[in-house]
C-alpha cells in the first residue's frame, strides 16, 4: 500500500498525503501516533471525535522542526520535539476518535487513523492499528501490525 500521492479536498484548499498515521500504545495503555511520512514533512498532529459541524478536537500537538520519514508521539508526554498546548483529557469509552497528522501551510497530511479506547486495548505496545481498504466490502477495515511492518507497507 502506498499512501504518498492521494489528493483531498475540503474546502478551498487541496491537501496531499504524504504518509500515514496510525496508533498504538505504550506500556502504560496511552496511545502513542505512529507516522509514516513518505513525502514531504509533518509538524503538527490533531485528534478529534465527530464529524462535520460536530467535530469536537482533544487535542492538538505542534513540532517547531518539522518530521520526516518516521515519527512517534506518546499524545499524554509528547517529546523529541512535539509539544502541545494543552494536556490529552480522559478519552470516553464507545467514542470513536480520529488522528491525523497535517502541515501548518496545509501542504501536506497523513491518512487518518480511528480508534476507540476498546480497540487501543486489545493492542500492546510495538503494534501498530491501521486502517486499510478492503474491496470486497467497499470500506476501510481495521488492520494491526508490528512497527515494522507499518513502516514497510505505508511507505
């Protein structure tokens, strides 16, 4: 699978994958984003519940450096460069949440990740929850993998 070269649109604004994002967990149980980057670079990261007007964002977290290739953010102690501007609240259990990573110039995203706190649980820490699509049932299914793997397929 390869995820450089697919176009969104929303808006005004067009914005190229370079990569994808996916999520795992640490010792602890906290989610942990995974990020392929293929092409171009990531400096920020967002993570949201809903959809449309009702999008709700829990977080948001910044690199003044921007990453490349392969990166990973502990969202509850970010380091290595990342920051945010607020602390990650309690996620809800039955809540789907989404993860992406983005540019501040909007020039480049990584594919989204969803998961749930039910879904973060069946994972320990080194494997990776991704979605993939799936042609036979024309939808996105949930895929997990070691790190590697993640790293080797995306790219």
């Amino acid at each position: 699978m390869a995820a450089a070269g697919v176009i969104v649109t929303g808006g005004c604004e067009t914005v190229e994958f370079g990569g994808a994002t996916g999520v795992s967990v640490d010792a602890t149980g906290a989610p942990v984003a995974v990020l392929a980057i293929c092409e171009g670079n990531i400096d920020g990261l967002e993570l949201y519940s809903g959809e449309g007007d009702n999008t709700v964002t829990h977080g948001d977290w910044q690199r003044r450096i921007p990453a490349s290739g392969f990166a990973t953010v502990e969202l509850a102690r970010p380091a290595d460069g990342w920051t945010s501007s607020q602390r990650l609240g309690e996620l809800k259990a039955g809540e789907t949440y989404g993860l992406f990573g983005g540019t501040r110039d909007n020039r480049w995203a990584t594919a989204h990740v969803t998961f749930t706190l039910e879904s973060l649980a069946r994972l320990r820490p080194g494997e990776v929850l991704r979605q993939a699509y799936d042609e036979t049932s024309d939808r996105d299914r949930d895929v997990i993998t070691s790190v590697e793997e993640f790293r080797g397929e995306v790219c």
